[in-house]
C-alpha cells in the first residue's frame, strides 16, 4: 500500500512539474521579441489610423438602426527617409484587445513585443502611389496583416486597411473598442451545422455586399485624401487593386466588379460569394489558395463544403473574362495569410488554429512575392516574370493556372 502511495504522490508530482515547466516556458517564449518579415520595397513605411464615417449608408449590422457606416481605417504608405524612423507599436491603445481571448500575452507573443517596420504618421515620400484596399477574414482586423500591407507601402503603393465594424471580433472607434454582432459575424451560418447549407449562401452574399461597400467607400475616400492634408497629391487614385483574405478576398472581388477604377483583385484563400461568382469579373485576378483549397477550382473536396466551395470557383472562373492566375501554397492552412504565422503561440492553442506546417515567415514572404508582382503588372501595364513564368522558384508553391 505504501509503494502504490509513494508511486501515486512521485507521479503527481512529476505532472505538476512538468505542468510547472510547460507554464514557464511559455512565459519565457511568449515574451521573446519577434519580428515581422522585413519589406522588400525602397521606401520606408509610414503608417496612420482614421476613422471614416460614410454618412450615405445606413449600418444593417449596427445594434441600433439608421446609424451611419463608421470604419477603422490603417494606412500604410511609402515614407519619407529621415533619421528617426521609429517603428509604431503593432497594437496601440485598445487594439491589444486582439490579443486571442483578448488577454495580453496569453500564451502567445505580447504585442508590445511583436515589431513591425512602419513609422507612426510619417511623413509621405515624394511621388505618386497607386491605391490598394485591403481587407480581413472574418473576425479578422486590418492590422493582423501588417506584413503583406508593408510590404506593399516599401515597394510604392498607398495601403488602405479596412476593418469592417461589427464583423471583426474587435475594433476599434474612438479610441474605443467595438465588438462583432450576430449580424455582422453570424456563428449559426459560417461555423455551426448550416455552415454548407443554402442558407450560409444567402447570408454570405448579403454580408459580402457590406464589406463590397465598405472597400468601395474606402477608394473613394482616397480622393479626399488626395486633395487635403499630409497625403495630397501622393496618390494615383486611377487605379484601385482590391485585395483581402478569406471573406475579405470575397469581398474584394465583388468591389471591383462595380468599380470602373479597379485595375485587379486579389482573393487569399477565401470561398467567393455575391453577384461576381455568376457575373465573373472582367479584371485581372488573382487566387491564392491554401494546401488543398477549393477557391482555385483545383482540389480534392474533401466533404460538403469543399465541394460547394469548389462549384462557386468555378462558377466564377467560367464567367470571368480577365486574365486569371491561380496557386496553391501548399504547407500552409487559412491562418498563414495573417500575421499569426510569424508570432508565437504555445502548442495546445496553435493546434486549434488553421496554421499549416509552413514556416510562418516562408508563407508570408512568398505571399508577398505574388501579391507585388500582381499588383505592379495590374497597374503599371509592365510585364512581371513571376506571373507570367510557368513555373516557380518556390517550392511551396503550385502554379494552378496562368493566363
């Protein structure tokens, strides 16, 4: 009896230290600095936050009727060079709120120690910059793709992140943060049992005229911003590339098929909705699609959503009359488009989130490799090598199709 005892107590304690230890090490790892994959542009980036109200829209996802549409909006723009370019906290004031479960370093890196490279309100460089419109995943925010939106200000190009009030998990007006509602985030159509069902259909393609909405009224803004302030005369508001991950890829296919300024949409891993799957789009476009994801036409259906998923592309694909360029980045899952692929996050947590076995960095920097040569060729005309190669100096990568 005493030796099942005494083997008892050693194994309790075993787990408790072990526990004890796991706890300290994530501790230790979640406070360690990371970086974000440096830009691979000329220009410093600068960065700037607004808040936008579009005054002609009624928000359908507000908790109270006939308030008018307000936005978060980040800037991420080519800077001036200057000897003080110190980069800006990733997450300020109330934004640390997108810490997972809200908490500050919860098994996961602190925002105060992830470090991006874009300098708070800097001064614009000299030129004029194409606009690109950037939107999240649902539930997502702007800044959690402060990689691919630097890296697209440090090679010439105005970024506009837009959060879409009400369908973020957070965001943040006024200096105050402002939760999802269940009509701007629907749990019961995108992650309960109607998630494949028509009814997910109609839901999405009302939600995605929102968010459609919301990229539009941000390119239109950039007129304003370039005839007053510290932006005028910095942007060329001819040519407007749409571009978003998940829902917010959706979202930006259907922006530009009602803009006669888009130049090109780019969709990250996102399954199409609205109007654009059957009308298709007359632009050029650019799918980037996860390890086995349907968005490109090009999967294995592995249940009823792969396959509804895989008709709505190709729906989109046939009706479509720009040139298109499909891929797949095969290692990675949904998360790797954001910037969660880069920062910590302790293993029982990670496991639970849509991140592949790609190097989180690796994901990002060849996305970004393909989403700077989409956007050059779209608006400069010029022919990029990437795109029009056959095949890929990445081997992640999957060249699914090219014009």
């Amino acid at each position: 009896m005493k030796r099942w005892l005494r083997t008892l107590l050693l194994f309790v304690l075993a787990i408790v230290l072990a526990t004890g230890g796991y706890v300290a090490y994530v501790a230790v790892r979640s406070a360690q600095p990371v970086t974000l994959p440096a830009p691979t542009g000329p220009y410093p980036v600068g960065r700037a936050i607004l808040d936008w109200t579009d005054h002609a829209r009624s928000d359908p996802l507000a908790p109270r009727p006939d308030t008018p549409r307000q936005l978060s909006v980040w800037l991420w723009y080519p800077a001036a060079r200057s000897a003080a370019l110190v980069p800006a906290p990733y997450a300020p004031g109330a934004w640390a709120g997108l810490h997972l479960g809200g908490l500050a370093g919860l098994a996961e890196t602190g925002f105060d120690d992830l470090h991006g490279h874009a300098v708070a309100d800097a001064p614009a460089a000299e030129g004029r910059f194409p606009v690109v419109v950037l939107e999240p995943g649902l539930g997502f925010a702007a800044p959690q793709y402060s990689t691919l939106a630097e890296n697209l200000a440090s090679n010439g190009y105005f970024v506009v992140g837009v959060t879409p009030t009400y369908s973020a998990n957070l965001t943040v007006l006024d200096g105050k943060p402002v939760s999802a509602t269940e009509a701007g985030n629907p749990p019961a159509a995108f992650d309960g049992p109607d998630q494949h069902s028509g009814q997910a259909q109609i839901v999405g393609d009302r939600l995605i005229e929102v968010w459609a909405a919301d990229d539009r009224f941000a390119a239109a803004q950039t007129l304003t911003l370039n005839t007053v302030g510290p932006f005028a005369a910095h942007l060329d508001t001819t040519k407007i590339v749409y571009l978003g991950h998940s829902f917010g890829g959706a979202a930006a296919l259907e922006a530009c098929r009602t803009d006669q300024r888009c130049a090109g949409a780019a969709d990250l891993d996102g399954t199409q909705y609205g109007p654009v799957v059957q009308a298709g789009l007359n632009k050029p476009m650019l799918l980037i699609g996860s390890e086995n994801s349907c968005i490109t036409g090009t999967c294995r259906p592995a249940g009823g959503g792969d396959q509804s998923t895989l008709t709505t592309a190709h729906a989109l694909l046939a009706a479509s009359r720009g040139p298109t360029w499909c891929y797949q980045l095969n290692g990675a899952e949904h998360f790797n488009f954001s910037d969660y692929g880069v920062y910590y996050v302790a293993a029982p947590i990670r496991s639970q989130l849509a991140l592949g076995a790609i190097d989180g960095a690796d994901a990002l920097t060849i996305t970004n490799a393909y989403l700077t040569a989409f956007v050059r060729q779209v608006t400069s005309g010029r022919t990029e090598p990437l795109l029009t190669s056959r095949t890929t100096p990445y081997p992640q990568v999957a060249v699914q199709h090219t014009p």
